[in-house]
C-alpha cells in the first residue's frame, strides 16, 4: 500500500524544521499575490529559504499560484514561474489557465497541481486537466467520501484531499472589511491584512461565527466548523489517495504542529499496520478536541452527507 503524503500549511520559514520534525512530508506556500488564502505570506526570499530547509529534510514544497487571474497580473506570471523553477520548487499549485499558458512558456517541465477549491468534482475533470499538464487534481471540498473514491478509481492524475482545517465558504475581490471601515471614517490595516483573527460573521439564528480575513485577493468568509477525519482515513489510504492536506490557516503554529504529529501518527498506522488503527483514532481525536479552539467546534465537512444548497 502506496502511504499518502501528509501536505501543511506553514505559517512563516522558521515554521518549517518544526513541521518537518512533527511529520509533514510536503508544504504549501506563497504569496498573496498570486496565492488565494494562505496560512502565511512567503516573499520570494522566504520562499528560497523554505524550499532549501526542506529539501535538506527530504521534504517537497509546492508554490500557490491559484489565485483568480487579472489582466495586470498577467506579465507577472512568467517572471514569478522562472522564480520557482531557478529555486527548486517542486510543483505550482494553480486554477487559472493563465497560469498554465505562462509555464508553458517558460517552464514547460515545471509539475502542476489543479485546484480551484470548488470545480474539481468529478474524475472527467481531473484527466481534463491532466491532459492539459497537471500531474494532481486538488479535490473539492464540497465531495463526499464515495465520490472521492471513485474519482481516485478512475482518474489518471494523483488525488489531493484536505482532511482538516476550515474551508472558504464565500469570496469577493472586493475588500469589503476594509470599505465599511472607512465608510465609519475608522481606519484599518488592509494592505497585507496581518492575517487578523479576529474578524467574525455573527450568524445569531444559528449561533455560528463565520471567520473573515482579507489579503490582496479580497475578502474570504470562511467556515464555522474545521473539517477534522483523522478517525476516517483508511478507507481513502486504501483507496490509494495520493496526498491528506491539512490546513492551517488562521491557526497557530503550535496548533499545527501538534495536529500535524497526530496526523502523522494515524498516516503510519493506517499504512503499515491496517489492524490497529480501530485501535488508536478514538484516541487521535480526543486529543485533537484537547487542543481545538473553543469557538471552532469539529465536524466531517462533506465527508458523509451529500452537498446541500
């Protein structure tokens, strides 16, 4: 049995050794620029430095370009391309096809990751795209596990799942946090947004808090809930999915690292020995639950239950 890779999100460089050290096998990094809601901004220098300390671990990072292309950003790409390939990046993660037509260019052997968050649905896609140059399709977060299986059946690509952290429920190129706050005559740090945490949506029918941050791509209102499946992984690890992607935006450094060893743990087990692991995932969530933040209760996402509008 092929072991999945284990993909995070760090937050800064020096996030990098730890994370390595907790079991993280592959990084998603960059800038806002280019990247659609990253758990922290990498400069150029930051993604050099990154991509060094983790190859001296054996350790693969994959660059996010999946941001929705505008024409200004158009003549951008290609320089940025030749970047990540002078620096050993080892895949871009893209959704626009402008990012496709730009590699093509420039660096026609750099690999490819499809992601659009919500469009990778079904598995005619994910060869659609491996035809056009993407080696993985990014799955949606909105499909549910029997799908996601019999996509990896059929598809001809390699599959990527998240299996935990909070997902984007709605987006708008406009910077609507930091509109209304000037509307109030009150001023706010937009530019580059500091990541904030502490931005909500009050929902008071349902009781939920819908978290909000903006960056250079607008303003992102993002799920109530984390996705959390560490007590569901093997029938995909058996299934053969190719990478479990967790994601750490708007979380701590510490949070991540403790979820990532614990992933790592239920990974191994799930591979190398199939038997325990009915043994040991109770556990792995309660422990995950002893470190969840309060206001971000645990749920299975899409996972069981099919897309409801």
């Amino acid at each position: 049995m092929t072991k999945p890779e284990l993909l995070v999100t760090p937050l800064n460089v020096d996030h990098i050794i730890p994370l390595c050290e907790a079991g993280a096998d592959a990084f998603v990094i960059g800038e806002q620029k280019f990247g659609l809601r990253l758990a922290g901004e990498f400069s150029r220098e930051d993604v050099k430095k990154s991509i060094e300390l983790a190859h001296s671990q054996g350790k693969k990072v994959y660059v996010a370009m999946n941001a929705i292309i505008h024409n200004e950003k158009v003549e951008a790409l290609g320089d940025y391309i030749q970047f990540l390939q002078g620096v050993g990046c080892d895949a871009i993660i893209f959704g626009d096809p402008a990012v496709l037509m730009a590699r093509r260019e420039v660096a026609p052997e750099m690999p490819l990751h499809w992601n659009t968050e919500t469009t990778v649905t079904n598995w005619y896609t994910c060869n659609y795209w491996g035809k056009k140059g993407a080696k993985r399709a990014v799955v949606a977060r909105e499909v549910n596990m029997d799908s996601i299986i019999e996509m990896k059946e059929n598809a001809e690509v390699e599959i990527e799942v998240q299996v935990h952290g909070m997902t984007c429920m709605f987006q708008s190129k406009r910077s609507l946090i930091g509109n209304y706050f000037e509307y109030q005559g009150k001023t706010m740090a937009v530019e580059k947004k500091k990541f904030e945490k502490g931005m909500f949506l009050h929902d008071k029918e349902r009781e939920n808090k819908y978290p909000i941050f903006e960056d250079e791509n607008g303003t992102h209102i993002m799920s109530p809930n984390d996705i959390c499946i560490i007590d569901e992984l093997q029938e995909m690890t058996e299934a053969g999915i190719d990478s479990f992607k967790i994601d750490g935006v708007l979380q701590s450094p510490e949070y991540i690292i403790e979820v990532t060893k614990l992933y790592r743990k239920a990974i191994d087990v799930c591979s190398e020995n199939p038997d325990q692991y009915d043994e040991i995932k109770d556990g792995l969530l309660e422990k995950i639950e002893e470190i969840q933040p309060k206001n971000r209760p645990l749920d299975t996402g899409f996972f069981f239950k099919e897309t409801v509008y």
